[in-house]
C-alpha cells in the first residue's frame, strides 16, 4: 500500500499556501519499477552476471545506479542541533501590531500565515538519545506574503557566551572529547567544564542547563525564546526592542534526572514520537506567541545591557505581551526531504523585524548561511520544497549545484534588454508597502577588539535564577552540578568552576563543593542580592489540563474488568491517554467472566514512558502483579520519580500496607498518591483525583515507599 497523506499519520487535512506548494513535489510511488531515466525495470533482486555463478557484468546500468545513490544518500548533519524533529503548522495574531512593526503577518488578527518548527539537541549527533540533558532548538519558519522569517531560537532565553567569535571555542569544547569521541549527548566531561571555568560568561546559562528544564518531558511542554534582543520597525520607521517568548499551552513540564537517563535506553525517541503521536491523533500542540517590548529611549533603562545575550529582561519589568498562537498540525511526509532538509538562519528576516547590533546575533547572522552550503551541497538550498517561500522569488542568482529552475532572460542589474527587471522595489522614504529597508541608526567608533563594560556582570542573573527556583528545583540543580563535575576527571577544574558558583550563591557552591568531596570556595561571598522573578520557576508554569498525559494502567487474570473501565473511560473523557498492560499481550481474564484486552505487554515498556501508574482491583491480579517483577519496578520507579500513583481495591497491596487500609468506598489522594476501594461508585472520584495529580505533575517531597 503506498503511504500518502492519508496514511502517513500526517494529522490536520489542510491546504494553506505552504501545502498547496508543496503538492507539486509530492511523489507517491507509481505502478512500475523503473530507473532514474525513466526505463521499467524487469528485475531488482539480481544483478545482471555471466551465468548462474559468474561474475556482476559492468553494463548493468540499473545496479551501478541503484548503488551508486544508495552510496551518496547520506549528508553531513548539522554540527550542532544535529537531532531535530518537526512540523507543519500555523500562526494567527491576536491582534494588530502596527503600532510597532509593519511585518505582514503581524497585522490582521485570525490571519493565519504557515509555519514550520524544528525542535533538537544542540551536543549530540543525529543517533543521540532525545532526552539527555541539553540545550533545546526551537526553531520557527513563518512563511509569509512578504518572504520567510525565521525566529531560530531555544528553550533557554539566554546563551552561554556574548560574542560569536567565541562559538567555535564553545562547540569545541562541549562537543565529545576528540581522542575518543565520547560522550555522546552529553556536557559531563573535562574539556566542556574547563571551558566554561574559564569563561565566566556562561555562568548564568550553566544555572538553566542545570535545572530541569534541560530534560523537558516533552517539546509540547517547552518554552522557547528568541534569546536575542531585535527591533520592530512600524510604517513610520519608529523602532522598539523585542524580546520573543513561545508558551506551551499544556504548561511547562520536565522529566527528572534518573527518569531521563532510563528513558533514553527505553525509547530514544521519547520526544520525538511523543511529538508526532500528539499529531498524529488530533492532539495538536499549541503555543502562545509573546514578546516583551522596550521603547528605544529605554535601552539604557536597565542594570545590564540589552545587546548581552547571556542576559534575560525580567518579566517583573516588562511584562511579556501575549500577541498570537501557533498550532502545529500536520507531520512531515518525507523527514529527510522536509525535517532533515530544512536550512533556518537568523538573518532570514521580513519588513518590521530587523536586527540589533547584539555581537552573538551578528555572528549568527554570517554562520547559519554558511553553514548550509556544505550540508546542502551548494547556494540553492532555498528552492528546496520545505525552503521555499511562498512569496514571489525574484533575484539574478545562476547556477550553482542543485539548481532546480530553468531562469530565463537577463541575470544583472541595471539591464534594459531585460526590460530593466528584476526592478528594484524603490528608493528613498518613500518605498511601497512590503519593501525591506534597513532601520536607520547612526554608528561610529574605533576598531577595537573589546567588549563593553556593560557585558561584564555574570552573576547577578545567575544569583536572580537561583534565588526564582523552589526548594526542590535547587536540590535537582545541586544533584545536576554534583553528577556533571563528578564526570570531570581535572581537579583544577572542579575547583575553578566550584569559585565560579561561589559567586553565584554560597549555600549552591558549598551543597556543590561536598558532593564533590571538595572544600567550599574560600571567601564565596554569598548570594549577591535577594530578588526572585516568580516566571523562572517551573512550580508556577504548570498548565491546568491533563489532556495527552500517559497512564498506564496495570492488570492481569482477575482483574475487576469493570472498574477498570469506568476508570479508563473517566481519564479518556477528560483527554488522559490510558494503556493497558499487562504480565503477556492480548487479554487478561476479568474477575467474574469475560476477558479485558491489553494494550502492550509490561516487558515491552516502562514506567519512564508515561506520567502516572495505576495498578487495577481483583484479587487475582493483584496477587499476581505482586510477584510481577517488572509490575513492582513500574510502581517503585513512578513513586520515586514523583509522579502520580494510584490503586484500586485490591491493587492497593502493590502500595505497601498502609495503603491497603483506606475504607472501601472512599477515595483518598495525598501527595500524588491515589488509592480507592474496590466499589465501582469509586471510579468517578479516582479518575477524578487522578487527573488533579496529573495537573500537578510531580511530588517530590513524598517520603520513601515501603512496601
């Protein structure tokens, strides 16, 4: 059967501009086998050769070229965010923004304009495990009337080094140690830890890599930032600075450390196919737009500089403006062609957006279309199907690998053989409507090779992001800067980098400093001040719903058939995804008669794949998930991971013997813990009381479960 749109579980059937373009490249399998030329093909899995046993014979045409392209399918991957996953989608503003910039799509409210996001890693290579500890990509293509704009960004706000010069260096170092080419995915190693030792800049960015928002359960729970300070640029040429913010509507949400680390052997595609999954069955995540706006007389209004892209603009001064949502609703087709193929560049800009003179962003703006023609093959790279704008492309570029068009007609400027177009678009104030034009500032200086004094704080927003977090979002940073040094085999370095959070904040540096065997900083100076921004805490970023969480449910022969159900239906109506499993695939026995299918079989999963565990009533099955191995390890596990547990009637033994004694009707939930009797009048308040837990997420203050 040939996979198309409607079997390649592409989600939303939608035809805006993008999908209508994209039609035209669409190749679904013909009814013949044939050759790059066209020729049918009467054999493909034999090559041609004198006799039964003879030799290959050089005039099989169709061999040498199936071969020959099997041998040149690979391309080189990214050099960094390598592992990416993505989608087709769409963003619509809530209002006009005219007020601030003229870009297009920006303008009428309920307009939908097309997108594609690409999430990834940054460390690992394309085989690497999805949830290692690591920056996020987040990066958006907003195919527009006006041209694409690409906001290329990530699930920090902020970056570890202020100058791009300094990227090599950083890439050099956090990528895996060159005589061993280890680890993959991973920072925990000598040569990344002296380099941020060394390089204080990156203090406050290491605070967020450390915190559970390197490991976030999903990319429909992540945020993302444009990191860098732009400008908005209206009709009138007024220019404000922005600061980009994506939102997940599901709320912000992470997975745990351990957790991580056994879900990455489980199922290395964790956020990928959680992504195209959601997609897939209708689930379509959703983000709010937002940006923070700062008046150009403002610039110097802060205690740090806007152009320091290691810094971040507290919400508390200036609020983040809500202004669209995008959707993502439809999965690629072909990932190579679309996922693997699509080329973002920060410099890929629309009238209304223009840059700032931020030296990370300058960078940026040279290396990511660089980087391209390599990993691309040449400078055409933007007449590739998912590359391609849906605006009018117009220019007098020629030639080059990979040239897909067939250009007519004169390639320079000025011309009047050609009728004088191309044309430029006009000059002077008074261009139309949808022209780029350059934002007018004046600039002068010395050449010099230094950064200015306002670059120089790189602690205080360090000290703000710490001094945000809950208690136990401290204790996992803590754990996270004990496991990472206690990788880094130079002692030097430990130390070095035990002085750089010294600086940050005493108790974080002396917390670091013991699990490391190692003295405290002398002198470490404390917190530097004691203000908090509550918006740095995931405690206050959860969502309120939860529709697309996981739970699974365990059961075996006996099990209370109709409990289960009442239960599964009461989680299902409110969004829950709700999997059966048991000690063998099919079915299981019910108590009483009939039979209750089973979703997987426990050996084929984990509990690190899902957000809560239930065990089922029945006496019966409760005896025999008792003994079940792999059923007390999915209980154990989901306790100690903080997620929400619960049990019914009998299953409540798998809980310890407290659990067992809660009154048969009643429904009692403390600290994510759910247990209920065995009357079927339960079912409703459980699931209940289990999708309240679901909201909340985690519990990481729950005393250890003995059983």
């Amino acid at each position: 059967m040939a996979v198309g749109p409607e079997t390649a579980g592409s989600g939303a059937d939608r035809d805006d501009e993008k999908d209508q373009q994209l039609d035209g490249f669409r190749v679904p399998p013909g009814p013949a086998l044939t050759t790059d030329q066209g020729v049918r093909v009467d054999d493909t899995d034999n090559s041609l050769a004198a006799g039964d046993r003879g030799p290959t014979l050089l005039e099989d045409f169709h061999f040498r070229e199936k071969v020959t392209h099997f041998d040149h399918e690979r391309i080189p991957e990214r050099v960094v965010h390598a592992r990416g996953s993505g989608a087709y989608g769409y963003f619509e503003p809530y209002e006009s923004l005219a007020e601030y910039t003229c870009a297009d799509f920006l303008q009428e409210p309920g307009r939908r304009t097309p997108v594609f996001v690409r999430f990834s890693t940054v460390q690992g290579p394309r085989g690497s495990a999805d949830t290692v500890r690591d920056v996020r990509g987040f990066a958006t293509k907003f195919y527009t009337r006006q041209g694409n704009y690409d906001l290329v960004g990530n699930n920090f706000p902020v970056f570890f080094i202020q100058d791009a010069i300094k990227f090599p260096d950083f890439v050099h170092a956090v990528k895996m140690e060159p005589q061993n080419e280890m680890p993959t995915g991973a920072s925990a190693h000598d040569t990344f830890w002296d380099f941020c030792a060394l390089t204080p800049e990156t203090t406050h960015m290491l605070m967020w890599l450390m915190s559970d928002r390197a490991i976030p359960r999903s990319f429909r729970m992540m945020q993302g930032f444009g990191v860098h300070t732009f400008r908005f640029v209206n009709a009138q040429g007024r220019g404000t600075f922005v600061k980009f913010h994506w939102k997940p509507k599901l709320g912000v949400a992470s997975l745990v450390w351990d957790e991580a680390q056994l879900a990455a052997g489980r199922d290395p595609d964790f956020n990928r196919r959680d992504l195209w999954e959601a997609i897939a069955a209708g689930s379509y995540p959703e983000w709010e737009l937002g940006v923070q706006l700062v008046p150009e007389e403002d610039e110097f209004a802060f205690d740090f500089d806007l152009l320091d892209a290691t810094k971040i603009i507290p919400e508390e001064q200036v609020p983040v403006r809500p202004i669209g949502r995008m959707v993502l609703d439809r999965n690629p087709q072909n990932f190579f062609a679309e996922t693997e193929q699509v080329a973002f560049h920060t410099a890929n800009v629309v009238p209304g957006i223009d840059f700032t003179n931020d030296p990370l962003l300058q960078g940026r703006n040279f290396s990511y279309l660089d980087t391209q023609l390599i990993r691309l093959g040449g400078p055409n790279f933007s007449q590739l199907p998912v590359n391609r704008p849906v605006a009018e492309v117009s220019q007098n570029h020629r030639d080059g690998f990979g040239q897909q068009l067939i250009q007519t007609g004169t390639s320079y400027f000025p011309n009047s053989l050609g009728g004088g177009c191309p044309a430029h678009a006009g000059s002077g104030a008074g261009l139309p409507e949808g022209v780029f034009k350059h934002y007018q500032v004046r600039v002068d200086g010395d050449k010099i090779r230094r950064r200015s004094d306002s670059f120089q704080d790189h602690y205080s927003q360090a000290t703000l992001f710490w001094n945000s977090m809950a208690d136990w979002e401290k204790q996992h940073i803590v754990a996270a800067f004990r496991f990472e040094l206690g990788k880094v085999e130079d002692i030097g370095v430990r130390e070095r980098m035990l002085a750089n959070l010294g600086n940050v904040d005493r108790t974080l540096a002396t917390e670091v400093a013991t699990g490391l065997g190692l003295e405290p900083p002398a002198g470490a100076p404390g917190a530097a001040h004691n203000t908090v921004s509550p918006a740095l805490s995931q405690q206050n970023l959860l969502g309120g719903d939860p529709a697309t969480r996981k739970v699974a449910v365990l059961v075996a022969d006996g099990v209370d058939g109709a409990q289960t159900a009442a239960v599964r239906e009461g989680l299902t109506s409110r969004g829950v995804i709700v999997e059966l499993l048991a000690p063998r695939d099919g079915q299981v026995r019910a108590e009483g008669g009939g039979t209750v299918a089973v979703d997987r079989a426990l050996a084929t999963m984990a509990s690190v794949l899902y957000d809560a565990v239930v065990v089922a009533g029945g006496d019966e099955s409760a005896g025999t998930l008792a003994e079940e191995p792999d059923a007390l390890r999915f209980v154990v596990e989901a306790y100690r991971h903080g997620k929400p547990v619960g049990a019914l009637g009998a299953g409540r033994r798998l809980l310890g013997p407290g659990a067992e004694q809660s009154p048969a009707g009643e429904v009692v939930a403390e600290r994510g813990v759910v247990t209920a009797g065995g009357d079927a009048s339960a079912a409703g308040p459980f699931a209940d009381a289990l999708a309240q837990a679901l909201v909340e997420h985690r519990f990481p203050d729950r005393p250890l479960l003995v059983r």
